[in-house]
C-alpha cells in the first residue's frame, strides 16, 4: 500500500531551519514527503541539501522545471505551505507566484487538492494591513489559513521562538481536510 503525498513547501521563516523536525513529524503520521522550498530558504539549506533529499527519498525543489524537464515529484495528495512568511502570504494573496513554492499551491487548491498555510512572522508584520487582505483572500479560495488560536500565534518581533513551531498542529489540520 502506497502512502498518502504531502507536499509540506517551506518558505524563509526561522522555522525552516529545522524543516527536518516537520518532515520527520509527518513521516510518523504516514505521509511521503516531497519538500518544496522558496529559493531563499533553499539557500538555508544548500550545506546540508544531501541531508534532506535523503531524508525524503524526493529531490529538494525550489525552482520551476524547464520545459523539457519531467516532473520529479509524484503527485500529491495534500499541500501544507509551512511556514509561510509574510512575503510569501502577500505574494501569494495578491495572485503573484513567481516562486515554485507560491506556484504550486495556488493552482493546486483550484484543482481539488487540499491546502493548508500556516504562517511564522511577528506581531509587527502582522500589522500590516495587506497580512489581513491576504488571509481572506486565500480563504476565500479555499486556503485552510492556520493563524491565531488554531495554528500559529505571532509572536512580539525579535522573539520568536522557531525551534517550537507547532508542526502538530499544522499536521493536524492538513489530516483532518483528507490527508492520512
């Protein structure tokens, strides 16, 4: 029995730096992993690249394919966008995906695949009022958004704590809308 995909897309937030712990938390929940990174937080991980391709079984992408180029990835059953920067919410809101990381989601959920985001960025970002805009319009598009009480809480800015980003929670709700 083949396991269910989830696409768990990671953008340049301090969380990323421990996208191991996420891939590793839904590995134990059953999913396959493919991992999808923003080309900033691709940088991150350029090091220590081997260590996550083997750890998923899937090449790392951050990039478009080329026309001529075969998909890598099977395809997935569930996308979880995590964590989502406030760039990247924007970008995405406002219809912008130039990244493969904003690309792939935002077409997705138009195609009946499930799509979760859950953000990691600071109260002070979170003023902005484009953060708001974004949130409801990924919403309205059937974007399940994780903020708040029900996904990640933004913390006061230069404080945030990366390394207890709730993965669980994430998880959760990404199982509940017809993962695993």
């Amino acid at each position: 029995m083949t396991k269910p995909v989830l696409y768990l897309i990671a953008c340049a937030a301090g969380p990323a730096q421990y996208i191991d712990v996420g891939v590793r938390a839904a590995q134990a929940e059953g999913w396959d992993v493919c991992l999808i990174l923003t080309p900033a937080a691709a940088s991150w991980w350029e090091p220590r690249m081997r260590e996550l391709v083997d750890l998923t079984g899937h090449p790392v992408r951050s990039r478009y394919k080329l026309p001529w180029e075969k998909d890598q990835l099977p395809k997935a059953d569930a996308m979880l966008v995590a964590p989502m920067s406030c760039t990247t919410l924007n970008k995405w809101g406002a219809g912008i995906a130039d990244t493969l990381a904003i690309g792939i989601p935002s077409e997705a959920v138009h195609m009946g695949v499930p799509v979760a985001a859950m953000p990691y960025f600071n109260q002070a970002q979170g003023a902005q009022p484009a953060v708001a805009r974004s949130i409801a319009v990924l919403r309205e598009q059937g974007v399940l958004v994780l903020d708040g009480r029900d996904g990640y809480e933004s913390h006061p800015p230069k404080r945030g704590r990366p390394e207890a980003y709730p993965w669980g929670k994430a998880l959760a709700a990404v199982r509940c809308r017809g993962g695993v």
